[in-house]
C-alpha cells in the first residue's frame, strides 16, 4: 500500500509540475532533496550510534526485563483471554517494554514472537483473536518515553534542545494508546465483530479455516506449565517450517521434537 502511495506522490507531482509550466522546479526539487537525504542520514549515524548503544546497555542491565515484570498487573487485564503463565504474556511485555525505551531493533522481533506465540491460543487460521487485535493497536500507538529516533532526527538538524519534546511526546503516545485499548475493546464487544459471531459467520458460509497449530492451555502447576509451554514452541516452529522459511527451520522442528 505504502509503495503505491509513493508512486502516486510522484505521478501528481510530476503531472502538476507539466501542465504548470514547472517541471524544470520539479527535477530539481528532486535532486535538491535526494542530496538532503543523503547529508540527513549520515548525520544520524552518530546519535543514532549513541541513542541504541546506550538503549542496549539498558537492555543487557536488566531494565527491559524488570519493565515488562512490572507490566504484568497490567497485561492481566488489557489480554483476559491469555493465560498469565502463556509464552506470549511475556513475548508481549517485553515487547510493549522495548518500545517503550525505544528499543525498535529489539521489539520486532519480540513481536513477532508474540504473535506466533498468540496463533496458538487461535482456533481458527486466518481470523485475528480479541488479544491479537489489542497488542496490534498497542503495539502501534506504542507509549514511548525515550523517543530514540525522533531525538537523533532533531540532533541531526541542529535543534538547540532535542529533549523539549520528550514531555509532549509522552503525552500524545498515551493517548494513542489509550485511544488504541478503547477501540480495540469497543470492537470487541460489537456484535458485528464480536469474534464468536465472526466465527459462527465463517462457519456458516464454510469458510472457517481450522488451526492445527492450536494448544489448548490447561497448565497451573509448574511442571504443566513447563510441558504446555514446549507444546507452544514446537507449535510455533512447525508453523515457521511450514510457511517454507527454509530447511534450517525444519532441522530445527526435529531437533524440537526429538528433545520433547
């Protein structure tokens, strides 16, 4: 979608700049700023470099584990329909910790996790669960306190005080978030997109796809809990193996299962 949106940026622009007489402005506007580009991005690379290291030594510290330990109380209510001992509870509060102290690099591929970890929790195939909806709409309006890019974009333009935003930022995220949860909640209960009456829908006109990556969780003492837990992950690589990822993933799937 985004490609073809740039693509028509283009078209107009150049369309405009010929039947105004300008298109002489317009190739030169494009090579003015292909040069801006260019200054721009090597001016990062040094904040950039300092902003992620110093995220990173926060990471390797332990303050991103302690964060999402302290999102548990909160991750209980915001997802009722996942177990609080679920692989993807904590995939999923790591993640919402790492966008938080800005951590980019690292909370993608906690995300991913996390939604492979959440398939497994989905009886249907290609039908999003309440919990997958919600950590989208989180994790895309995202409460951010150290807002790492923004900060090296101002550095790199020379800005007298790059954390005067900080404050403003933080505000406008958690607004997004909250903005986020109600939607996700609000949709969650309509009847039209209540995930029971989807399912019932799909079921009827014989479109419902069953998962065969679904794990029914009923772990409560530690050892279920461990053996539920290995039933996810193995889950979870047969489904990467599956979607044709390689033959790497398929050695490691009968790695898996000999180890269980």
């Amino acid at each position: 979608m985004m490609n073809f949106i740039w693509v028509g940026l283009v078209v107009i622009a150049i369309v405009c700049g010929v039947f105004t007489g300008q298109i002489a402005d317009v190739q030169q506007a494009v090579f003015d700023f292909a040069d801006d580009a260019v200054k721009l991005v090597f001016g990062l690379i040094g904040i950039m470099a300092f902003w992620l290291g110093l995220m990173r030594v926060a990471e390797k510290c332990g303050l991103t584990q302690k964060l999402s330990h302290a999102l548990k109380p909160i991750m209980k209510r915001l997802f009722p329909d996942v177990p609080p001992e679920h692989p993807a509870m904590a995939s999923m509060a790591m993640e919402i910790a790492a966008n938080m102290l800005g951590l980019g690099d690292a909370a993608t591929p906690f995300g991913l996790k996390a939604m492979g970890d959440l398939q497994t929790l989905n009886k249907t195939k290609d039908t999003a669960t309440d919990a997958m909806c919600m950590f989208l709409a989180i994790s895309t309006s995202s409460v951010t306190i150290i807002p790492t890019t923004v900060l090296a974009f101002r550095s790199s333009a020379g800005s007298a005080n790059i954390t005067e935003v900080v404050g403003p930022m933080l505000l406008c995220t958690i607004i997004s978030t909250a903005t986020g949860i109600i939607c996700a909640k609000i949709f969650s209960k309509t009847k039209m997109w209540k995930l029971e009456n989807v399912l019932a829908k799909e079921k009827a006109e014989g479109s419902f796809i069953p998962n065969n990556y679904y794990v029914p969780w009923e772990a409560t003492t530690k050892e279920e809990i461990a053996a539920a837990t290995e039933k996810v992950h193995l889950a979870v690589l047969k489904a990467s193996a599956d979607s044709g990822s390689g033959e790497t993933d398929t050695e490691t799937v009968n790695e898996a299962e000999n180890e269980a």
